[in-house]
C-alpha cells in the first residue's frame, strides 16, 4: 500500500509500505481521508519528543472498516468510521493518564491507504459528513470539544472570545459555542480570517497585532466570560485584560511560548481560572460525536492534496496561512 513516511528529519516521501494486519480487537480501516495537524509538521522537523524513524504520520482519519481481528463484533465490518486518535486516556476523566498516547507517533498514522487500530478507537461517521469532513474532525475537534465544554463549562448566552482564529481547533471552538448558544468573538492578525468568522457565527473580531485591542473589546463587546487560548507568548496579559471577573482561560496549546510575566495579582484579584487542556477523553469523544451529529457540523476545509503531493499540504501546513483544515485524500 501507499504511505506517507517520514525517514528522518524533512525527509518526507509517499512509498510503498506492507500491509497492515489486525491484532486481537482491532480492525483495519481502509483509510478514505486523513488530515493534518501542528503536531505532523513538529513530527516532520524533528521537534517532538519520542520520534522514531521510519515513521508515518497522522492523527486525522476516516475510512471503512475492510478486515477485523479476533473478538471483534462482526458489525463493524463494511461500515463508515472516524478514528479517535486520542489512545490510552486512562481511568481518569480530570486528565489522561501515563499511558496516553495520540495516534501517528509513536503508532503509525493515518496518512497511509489502510491502517491498522483497537475497534474501541471507531465511531460511525456522521452520515451528512463526506469523507474530507470527517477526515478534519477528529485532534481539532475533540481538543476543541473538552476546551470548550469539559473544561471551559460553556453556558447557553455567555461571551466568549476564541483566540487566533484559523486553525483547526479554534474554528471548532467558534463553531461549537455558536451551536451551544454563546455570543462568540475572535481575534486574529488577518483582518481577511475575522470576516470569514463573522461568517461563520461570530459577532466580530479584533486584531491582537494593534495596539489597544483590549479595551476596544471592552467598548464594543464587554469582557469574556471564556477565552479560549493556544499562542501564549507576549499577548497572554492582553488576554486576561480581555476576561471578565470570575471567568475562565482555557489554554491547549503554547505557539509562541511562555509568557514572560504571568500577572499573578489580575488572575487572583480577578478570581480568573487558567485551565490547562490536551486532546479528551473517551466520553469527550462520545459528546464530540454526539454533537456534530446532533447540530449538522460540518468542519471548514482549506485544502485538500490527493496523497501523491502530500509534500504541498506539508508545505501548506508549515506557511500557517490556511483557514481551517488541510486533507489528504487517499
């Protein structure tokens, strides 16, 4: 079969690879789409841990179930499934456990014609999904699922402002507190991308990059009730200015990295919450699934590469100019 595989540092090509076969409880996916995530290009420029080489990446896939390991039901085969990447939560639904691991590292990943996984990681696509849709969903969604709703405990009517506007998980973020009923702004350097989630349900955005944004959020929106967060860096203070007494910060990711100064004194005064996020748990997936089905979601696509120029969407990734997800059709 085809694959994606990584050999080394940027040494990325599409080769011939054997075959997977199922152990006991798994099944093998004949893999329709995959996806990208930040986590692939870390993985492709040698800047994550536990790296192995030859390896093939992905932690986005959907496809249909074509063979099943020994004590397996027998219904899943034939049928149309997404792949939870997020593996070995553990017993604990606070935080995963030492066991955790997300698909593409160290298992190998979905960016490959067929792939090999415990039964326990399917559900059944949504039926108005296609296959590039489903591909999109499963790292962004089920990060921005359990930041949004596990951990940032949304309530029908409060402000929210989604930071950074464009990548996958925060157009999850947008797309889930509008179904859920939240008046929801966002900011972005890309006066092009707030338009775009103005589209999307947003009441409007700022531009972090300008001087003073906060206190025009506070003048045109009034402060957050939840912010949700992944850049870090310098902007971080901007963010609590931008959050309402007793509201919640809820952090998944560190892009530009630590801030320089942590502002201990607006966090307690304020009784703000800074709550830490990664990936969820299998009930995080359930609710993720339950509610795309429920609300008709369907993920924003930027791109789509068919796996013969797997290269591109890479490159695509790595540019960081996209606006939702890039697929890697197989």
């Amino acid at each position: 079969m085809r694959a994606v595989q990584l050999a080394g540092i940027n040494q990325l090509a599409v080769v011939e690879v054997p075959e997977p076969a199922p152990a006991v409880g798994e099944v093998v996916v004949a893999i329709r789409a995959g996806a990208l995530n930040h986590r692939d290009v870390w993985i492709k420029a040698g800047q994550y841990a536990g790296l192995k080489w030859p390896c093939i990446p992905g932690s986005d896939g959907a496809g249909v179930v074509e063979s099943l390991g020994a004590g397996v039901d027998a219904a899943w085969l034939g049928r149309d499934v997404i792949i939870n990447p997020s593996f070995g939560w553990g017993d604990r639904e606070q935080a995963a456990g030492p066991q955790f691991s997300i698909l593409g590292l160290p298992r190998d990943g979905t960016l490959a014609q067929k792939i090999a996984v415990p039964a326990i990681q399917l559900a059944p696509k949504p039926a108005h999904l296609t296959w590039t849709e489903a591909a999109a969903l499963p790292l962004a969604g089920l990060t921005a699922y359990r930041a949004v709703f596990s951990r940032g405990r949304l309530q029908r009517g409060e402000r929210v402002l989604i930071s950074g506007v464009g990548g996958g998980v925060a157009l999850f973020a947008l797309q889930f507190a509008v179904a859920a009923g939240a008046e929801v702004w966002v900011t972005s350097s890309s006066a092009e991308k707030i338009a775009r989630a103005v589209a999307l349900g947003a009441r409007g955005g700022f531009t972090y990059t300008q001087e003073g944004w906060t206190q025009e959020a506070a003048k045109t929106a009034g402060l957050f009730d939840l912010v949700v967060e992944s850049a870090g860096g310098p902007g971080f203070e901007k963010l609590l200015d931008a959050t309402a007494p007793g509201g919640r910060v809820v952090i998944f990711g560190a892009t530009r990295g630590n801030p320089p100064v942590l502002p201990m004194r607006k966090v307690f005064w304020r009784q703000i919450s800074v709550l830490g996020t990664t990936m969820g748990s299998p009930a995080d997936w359930a609710g993720l699934i339950g509610f795309v089905d429920q609300h008709r979601l369907q993920p924003v696509v930027s791109a789509q590469f068919p796996i013969d120029r797997a290269g591109e969407a890479f490159a695509l990734m790595e540019q960081g100019a996209q606006f939702g997800k890039i697929v890697v059709t197989l």
